[in-house]
C-alpha cells in the first residue's frame, strides 16, 4: 500500500547508508495523504515537454539576499530600485549577465512580519516591503506637507541602513504601510488608473483572493486557521459578502501588487539595459506558510497534519523541518499540475530566470507528520515527468532560464531527467567530492549547472577559514558529534581543500593559510575552472561577511534572515561602497576571466 501511493519504505542518507522508515511513520503519513484521487486523462495526454532555456556561453552573477542589500535611499531594508543599480553597475562595470535573489515573496500585511523569504504567506505575489517609495509615480503628486510627512517617516530608516544594526521589519513595513495609505490617496492619472485596472483583469482570481486574504487578515489575524468557520473556505457565500465589505480594503492590496509588479519589472527592464543577458533570476521557495493565502486558496490541494524539510545531512545532522504544507501527490496530478504552473508563470513575470529551492520536490519531498522529529520522515514521491513538464514549459514559455537547486540528498537519475529538460543543477564546491571523498577537480564538474561556493544555509567562506562556524554550530547545540571529532574533521576537509585549489592553480604552494581576501578569491578562480555555464558569486562572501545568513537548525537561537551586507570585521557596506572595495572587485576579475 505504501509502495502504491509513493512512500518510500527505506531510502538511502548522505553517507549512502540504508535508512528504514518506522511504521509509525508511515501510517501517520498514509493517513495524512487518504483516499486516491482518480488520475485525469488529461495528465498523461499531453505532448512531449518543450525545453528550457540553455545558456549558449558562459556567465556569472551575483546572488544576493536583496533585503540585506542596502544604499543611502534604502528605508532600512533592500528594496527593487536598490535591485535595478545593483544590476547596472554590476553589469555596465562589469559583464554580470544575473542577479540571483532571494524570494520576494508577499509576506503578512500586519505586525509581526515573519523574517523567513522561505516562509512565505503567498508565492505567487511580492512583498511591498521591497517597494522603493519614492519611485512611486504618485508620491511626486503628493501635497508638498504631505511629501515632508512621508520623507520623514523614511529618515530614521535611511540612517539604520548605515549601520550594522540587524534588520528589523516590523519597522519597516510601519513606515511604509503609513507612507502607502498616504499615497493611495492620490488621485490616479486616467492612464494609470486604466493600467491599474488592465492588470487587476488580467491577474483575475488568483489576486482577488490574495487581497480578500489580507484583508480579512486585518480583522482575524494573519493565519486563517484561526478565522471564522465560515471564512475558511474562499469560495463561501459568508467571504464574498465580507469582501464586498471590505472592497476599498481588497482595491488597496490589489494596489500593493500592481506597485510591486511594476517595479520588479523595472528592475528587470534596468538589468537588460545594462547588457545581462538573463537579467534578474528569481527565487520560488518550496512552500508556503500552513495559515497562509496560498494555504486557504489552495487548502484543498495541500496535505494537512504533515510538514515538509529534509533528513539528515553532513552539515544539517538533526534533519530540518521547514513547517511547510506539502502539495497532494494525487490531486496535483488530478490537477494536471495548473497549481505548479501558475506559481512559475508568475515568478517569471518580472524575471529572466528561476531558480527551483529544493528541485527534488518535484519527484519527492521528505514529509514530517506532526508531533515527530525531522529524522522521522519518510519520502512521499511525486510525479516528476508531469512537475518537471510544468517547469520546462514555463521557462521556455517565458524564455527565461531555469535552475534546480539539486542540493542534499538528490537521486542521481534526477539530475539526468532535469538535464534532459535544460534545467540547470545547482554545484556548490563544498558538496563536489571524487568518490574517496576530495574535493572534486574542476574538469569533473557538470557543464548544466550554477556554479557556487555556498549557499544561504550555508556559513560564508572567510568562517569556515578559521573555524568560525564549528564554533557558532556547537555554541547553539547543532553538533551531534563530539566538538575534537568535528574539529579534527574540519582540518582534514579544509586541507583538502587548499591541496585542490594548489593543484588546480589558484593558491601558491605553502604550509600557511591564505588571508581570507586571497582564499575568497582563489575559491571562485577555481570555480571559473570548471565547465559550468553559470558562476554565482555570492555578494555577501565576496567582501568577506562571517555571520551567515541563516543557521538550519535554529529558530530564536540566532537572527536568521536579518544580517545587513557587512565586510569581515563586521561593519556595514552600502551599495555605493561596492565599487570601490578591492577584495570585491578581486572575486569579480576571477569569475570574468
């Protein structure tokens, strides 16, 4: 029965061990997923996938973690006109043909704003937290005391911006939910008034029932678990006349996105100005928050009492639980998959690329019923040919490129079926390894890939280095080997690693270590060694930042997703600052040659 229904039984871990799974577990998920949903014809009609997207010649850009990328106009949290210079500078100055962020992904309308981009309430639409005010066209129509007001509520945001305090976004968002209330007041021009309602039109349902959500999110709370029995269900007489209620309330969010979009679109139209070839590349994360807007519109496709994340791996040894709800197996076939489509059509509205968080999910997720640990799931499979068709056609339905991050615990016939389809894999160097366990040799690695040196959930180069980030991980208890073992193995890894770098000719020979500008450097030289068609070079690991920008594992432990751009002793860095830091423009050089 297990079998059947795409459960897996026993899988093999990181190490490549046997894992069984318990039945404890397994009758906790076989309950969760019920009754079999009769496939659709239509599912197993459709032609052959259309191909996505493959980069003709090599290029390399930046990845970034937008919110943490601030300027002098920033109100204390990246926004899309820091985007749009971002990528001309680095472009125009440089060559980058990308810019990789984070999900933007709309998050809550009310206080407090969840500081996870992985934890999104919708994600199909943008967070207003990344609108720049100013480039609002009706800000310049304000009534000149009212423009004051506004400027004013910004002023002690753009001075937060230079400094290294964390980035706090319930303040933020105060400042700008008061500045957006103000302007939504202005009359719009007969032109933008048309444009505003051509895209209300053309967004259709899907964005009445964001805004219908976050409306009613002002009244009942952001989680619509907790609503009204009567407003559970989006399609209910009781929600239709509350939204006809609260209709100024529905325009206003409606508003919201329509801004977003527009200026996502610059940010796009600004990057292919430039001369990127791909522009900017979105981020879709995995899921979305179980009380979300995404959960209530689409509550009868998702799985309730179970939680998606990831067995044990080396870096993350308790296993991860991301608290997300897992789409049905059987009713996304039912439904020929639409639900998949309408997230990547959306991402890739405003965008020149996708990348896929945790690409194994479209041919199985790691599920976690509730009340267990994340190291007592078991795999749910998926039907790849149908998730991996939506995603192929999408990226080449918008001409955009596609990337998998194939990172973990991946099947290796996935990343043959997602090659087949050109949706680039994901190769991050501390991951590459020969079978005895080295480090790979550039001409080894995959052409079909981004090419990285870590990851978000992984420490930035100069602490590993040092050995900064054992320290941090046995400070906050995630070790689940004894601190000499671990310290022991870190050495052994890290000379490794500097023998390959030696050998592959990006460090001189020699018993010291490198300074950390020098090591960051020769780590992406040895990048631009391999095949790959993409170099990512992380922003933040560029100028040297240590604290990582999240700690798997952790939740009030650390302040994950709140570290701003800072160099290597800490002190903050602005997007005018860039062009005149050599370690930055070292790594840049590297990765152009």
């Amino acid at each position: 029965m297990a079998a059947a229904r795409g459960v897996a039984v026993s899988y093999l871990d990181w190490q490549g061990r046997p894992v069984e799974v318990s039945a404890q577990t397994l009758a906790a998920v076989l309950d969760a997923l019920g009754d079999a949903v009769p496939r659709t014809p239509a599912a197993r009609d459709k032609p052959l996938h259309p191909e996505a997207v493959f980069p003709r010649r090599r290029g390399w850009g930046f990845t970034v973690q937008l919110y943490a990328v601030r300027s002098r106009r920033s109100w204390g949290h990246g926004d899309f006109g820091d985007l749009a210079e971002l990528a001309t500078w680095s472009a125009s100055a440089h060559g980058a043909d990308f810019i990789l962020v984070n999900p933007l992904h709309a998050a809550e309308p009310t206080l407090p704003v969840s500081p996870s981009p992985y934890l999104p309430m919708s994600r199909r639409y943008l967070s207003p937290l990344y609108l720049r005010i100013e480039d609002i066209p009706e800000y310049e129509r304000l009534d000149p005391a009212l423009r004051v007001h506004v400027d004013a509520l910004g002023a002690p945001l753009r001075a937060v911006s230079g400094t290294d305090e964390l980035i706090e976004r319930d303040a933020v968002w105060d400042s700008k939910a008061a500045a957006l209330e103000l302007i939504n007041e202005v009359p719009q021009t007969a032109e933008r008034r048309a444009s505003f309602e051509a895209y209300r039109a053309a967004e259709g349902q899907p964005l009445t029932d964001w805004a219908t959500w976050c409306a009613f999110a002002e009244l009942h709370g952001p989680d619509w678990r907790r609503w009204p029995s009567s407003l559970r269900d989006p399609r209910s007489a009781d929600v239709a006349a509350l939204r006809r209620t609260l209709s100024a309330k529905v325009r206003y969010y409606c508003w919201l996105q329509w801004l977003a979009a527009q200026q996502a679109d610059a940010a796009q139209a600004a990057a292919k100005r430039a001369g990127m070839r791909i522009g900017i590349v979105a981020d879709l994360a995995v899921g979305s928050h179980p009380g979300g807007a995404d959960a209530w519109a689409f509550r009868g496709l998702l799985v309730p009492g179970v939680s998606v994340g990831a067995p044990p791996d080396e870096f993350n040894q308790r296993g991860q639980d991301w608290s997300l709800p897992p789409w049905h197996p059987e009713r996304l076939v039912a439904a020929d998959g639409a639900p998949l489509a309408e997230l990547t059509g959306a991402a890739l509205q405003h965008a020149g690329g996708l990348r896929i968080d945790h690409v194994m999910g479209l041919s199985r997720l790691w599920w976690i019923p509730e009340g267990m640990s994340p190291d007592q799931g078991t795999y749910v499979r998926y039907d790849h040919e149908l998730t991996g068709d939506v995603v192929a056609a999408g990226a080449a339905k918008a001409g955009a490129v596609a990337i998998g991050e194939d990172l973990g615990t991946v099947e290796p016939w996935l990343r043959e079926f997602l090659a087949g389809r050109h949706i680039l894999g994901t190769s991050m160097l501390w991951f590459e390894r020969a079978p005895d366990g080295k480090p790979l040799r550039p001409a080894q690695w995959r052409r079909g890939c981004l090419a990285t040196v870590g990851t978000h959930d992984m420490p930035p180069a100069a602490s590993f280095l040092n050995g900064e980030y054992l320290r941090r991980r046995n400070e906050l208890g995630l070790l689940t080997r004894s601190w000499e073992v671990e310290w022991d193995a870190g050495i052994q890894e890290m000379g490794n690693l500097l023998r390959a770098m030696t050998y592959a000719g990006v460090l001189p020979f020699g018993p010291a270590l490198p300074p950390a500008p020098e090591f960051i450097t020769a780590l992406y030289a040895f990048l631009a060694r391999t095949p790959a068609v993409l170099i990512g070079v992380s922003l933040a690991e560029a100028i040297g930042q240590r604290q990582p920008q999240n700690v798997p594992g952790t939740t009030d432990q650390y302040p994950n997703w709140r570290i701003p751009l800072a160099d290597g002793e800490g002190e903050p860095v602005l997007l005018e600052d860039l062009p005149a830091r050599a370690d930055l423009l070292s790594v840049i050089a590297a990765v152009s040659r």
